[in-house]
C-alpha cells in the first residue's frame, strides 16, 4: 500500500512521486523571476517613461529615460518640464501642434520627436494620455518615449538612397537631353554636309549632257557615301566642226582632295582636248602633266579614257585613248541570245599622274545603228553579285550579254542601274556610267541625252529619253 510520505512499505523511495521535489524546485525558480515589483517593471523597461502635471512639470520618471538623457531624478523631479527635455525644434512643434492636439483628442501616438542628450540630440517617438479624474477632470499626462534611433538611420538611409536615385534620374535624364540634343545636331550637321556635298559634286559633274546630232547619251553617277565627295566624273563637250570630246575618269581616294583633283583632271582634259582635238593620246599626257606638276596633287593620280566622236556615214566613229582604266563595251544589239559584248582592250596603258614617262593607248572604234559603248568606273566592276564575289570585267560583260532589251544609250544605262540596285550590298565604292549610242534605222536621228544622279540612294532609271533628269 502507499504511504503519505512517500515512500515504499519496505522503506524505499516510490518511483511514482520521486520527480516531485525536481518539479516544485522549477516552479519556485520560475515564480521568483516574475517576482518583480511594479516599480523594478517601471524603472527598468525598455523604454522611456514620465508623468507630467498638466502644465507639464515632470512629477515621475523612470531610470531608463534618466539613463538617455544623463541626468538624475533630483534635476528632473518637479524641476523641469517635458518641453525643457526637447531640442528647440521639438519644444516648438509641441507647443503648436502636440500640446493642443493631446488637450483636444486626450491621446497622441508615436508622435516623432527629438531629446536631448549628452553630446547631441536623441530621435524618439512619443505616445502621450491624458488621465481623468472620476468626474473626467484632467489630472495628469502619462508618456511613453521610444528610442528611435535605429529608425531614424533606417529613414535617413531611405532618403539618402532615394535622393541619390533622384540625382541619378536626373543626371540620367540631362544626360538623354544632351545625347538627344548631340543627335539632332549631328544629324543637322549632317544634312547640311549632304547637302554642300551634293552641290559641290554637282559642280564636278556636267550640268546635262549635251545633244550631239546623229548619236544618244546617257550617264548615270552614284555616290556610294553622303559623307564624302566622290573621286568619279565624266563629261561631253563640243571641239571642232563635227567633233565631240568626251571622257571618264576616277581619281585615288575620297574626299577634299579627290574633289579637288577631280576638278583639276576635268577641267584640264577640256582644255587640253581643245588644243590637241585631234590626238587623244596628247590630251592624257597633257594630263599626265598637269598632275604631275601640281604640288597639291601629292602622290594621287587617277584613271581615265578620254576620246573623240564624229558623226559620219550613218554611224559614229570613235576615237579612244585610255590611261589604266577599265576597257569600255561596245555593245550591239540583239543575236537572239542575248547583247553582243565586246571589251575594248587598250593594252599596256598605265595610270595618269603616277609616272612621267607614263603610255597611253589609242583605238579606234565604229559604232553603226543600234550598237552603243558603255564607259564606267571600278565602282561596278568592285560590286558584288549575289555570290558575294567581285564581279570583275568578265562578270560585268556577262551581266551586259545577259540583257536582251535594245541597244540604246539609255537603255543600256537604265538596264545596268536596275541590276545594281538589286545587288544585295548594294556598291561600296562611287559608280559613274556614260554610254554613247547610235540610234537603230527608223529611229529619229536627232541628238538624244539622258543623265541621273545620285547620291547614297536607291538608283534610279533614267529619265526617258530626250530629257535631263538630276536627283
């Protein structure tokens, strides 16, 4: 049987109530530590307390707000005032907005403030109630005061971050103004360069090609950049009697100075043409010359044909003198399958302006009705076909052979103008065409002409015959 003690009949402790003691000892330990008074609860929390009278004299404090203000419960104690623990700026949005505001609701909460402390001034948040006596007459003020240092830096951090996210944006945003404003400079800029350059290449090229009795012109220019004046040119001009001048030319490089070697070249082939009308080969050397002496001209040189055409007999009678350039086409019409091409070789012939003793080749070439000679500049045979390959003089003349369309100057431009604008990388370098042409048997013997120009656009066909067409 069990025993009130505890223990066994035998004398040995029962296992039943042996863990007591242990349970009862843990109780009383645990119940000691709640055994703080109220005043050790008040003095010790975490957090700031007082009770003012309701002019705001300080009647009780605790031990932590004394703590963060260093000051003691005598200074304290019927001695100050709420306002007097608050910096200026604090003392006065008390008395303009807390004081009144707590008198009208008899409650505020987590107003921010600022105390002072030793060596500064201490963020806090203030809750303050209004206690009332039994017949609701106010007696005093209870305040709870939280440290909120921690916050304050949480928000100054949250300011500065946002203030800095707000310079960003704005220098991000000047910065987008500015890059807008350089764009719409730069492209201001760069339509009135195009526009001067497009007028100064206009000054190098004809301003139409002329109507030579008995024969059809056609040219065609492109300039393969906006930027830059092309190194490409070409004119038709009268000499003497019956006889026409012409030439095509390209000189090295791009730019100022190819524009000013450009005009240097046209301008002395048409003077030296009218002193050697006769002699083709004269007006190269002339050239060859003329570059050569030129202190502005360096190092440059250029490429040309140059020759003479006399209606006569039903058919045009060519004369043609090359310096290193590409051999124009003659071209006839129609055997069924296709154009007949043939290169005009000028064997042996070397550049203009590069040596003194250079040589320069002469031929002479019959156009009858319907046959035509195509001149153009390396800016078509350096294009590249579908395959991506150079297409060369070989490739040019299978492109030419291909056509079946007449054997017109203008026809043979336009033809040859539709195939480079299909290219699917379009042409890298500047092109300039100029094809003399017979008219076939039936057709009107008039001189005939037709030019375009353009310059880093889509080409376009020739205007229709007959008319002059400058784009």
């Amino acid at each position: 049987m069990c025993r009130a003690d505890g223990a066994s009949p035998d004398g040995a402790p029962d296992p039943v109530h042996a863990g007591d003691g242990d349970v009862a000892g843990t109780d009383a330990a645990f119940t000691a530590l709640l055994e703080d008074s109220a005043e050790d609860l008040y003095d010790a929390a975490p957090c700031g307390y007082l009770s003012t009278m309701m002019d705001g004299t300080i009647a009780k404090i605790n031990a932590t707000l004394l703590g963060w203000l260093g000051l003691g419960q005598e200074a304290v104690v019927g001695r100050m005032r709420f306002t007097d623990l608050l910096t200026v700026g604090g003392k006065l949005y008390h008395e303009t907005h807390f004081a009144p505001l707590l008198r009208m609701q008899g409650e505020l909460r987590g107003i921010a403030l600022e105390v002072k402390v030793p060596g500064g001034r201490l963020p806090v948040l203030v809750s303050s109630v209004i206690k009332r006596g039994a017949g609701g007459e106010p007696l005093l003020i209870r305040t709870t005061v939280f440290d909120a240092s921690d916050r304050r830096a949480y928000e100054e951090e949250l300011l500065r971050r946002r203030q800095e996210a707000e310079q960003a944006r704005a220098a991000a945003e000047q910065a987008r103004a500015a890059a807008e404003q350089a764009r719409r400079q730069a492209e201001a800029d760069r339509e009135r360069l195009a526009s001067t350059l497009a007028v100064l290449q206009q000054t190098l090229l004809p301003p139409s090609l002329p109507a030579v009795p008995g024969v059809e012109l056609a040219g065609h220019y492109h300039t393969a950049s906006p930027d830059q004046l092309g190194g490409d040119f070409y004119d038709v001009f009268p000499l003497v009697g019956d006889t026409w001048g012409f030439f095509l030319g390209d000189v090295c490089g791009k730019g100022v100075e190819a524009a000013a070697l450009t005009s240097l070249a046209r301008y002395t082939l048409r003077a030296a043409a009218h002193h050697h009308p006769d002699d083709p080969i004269a007006v190269l050397a002339a050239l060859n010359t003329a570059l050569l002496r030129d202190p502005n001209v360096g190092i440059r040189f250029c490429t040309a044909l140059y020759g003479t055409l006399t209606p006569g007999d039903g058919g045009l009678t060519v004369w043609l003198a090359g310096g290193g350039h590409p051999p124009a086409f003659h071209l006839s019409g129609d055997d069924g399958d296709g154009t007949v091409v043939r290169p005009v070789e000028l064997p042996g012939a070397m550049l203009v302006g590069a040596l003194a003793d250079a040589r320069f080749v002469a031929t002479t070439v019959r156009l009858e009705p319907g046959q035509a000679l195509l001149l153009y500049t390396d800016g078509l045979t350096e294009a590249r076909g579908t395959d991506g390959q150079l297409l060369d003089i070989e490739g040019v003349a299978d492109v030419l052979a291909a056509r079946t369309g007449p054997t017109t100057a203008a026809a043979v431009v336009a033809d040859t103008v539709t195939f480079l604008a299909g290219l699917p990388n379009g042409t890298d370098d500047d092109v300039a065409l100029l094809a003399l042409g017979v008219p076939a048997a039936g057709t009107p013997t008039a001189g005939t002409s037709t030019a375009a120009v353009s310059i880093n656009a889509p080409q376009r066909d020739p205007a229709p015959t007959g008319s002059t067409d400058r784009t």
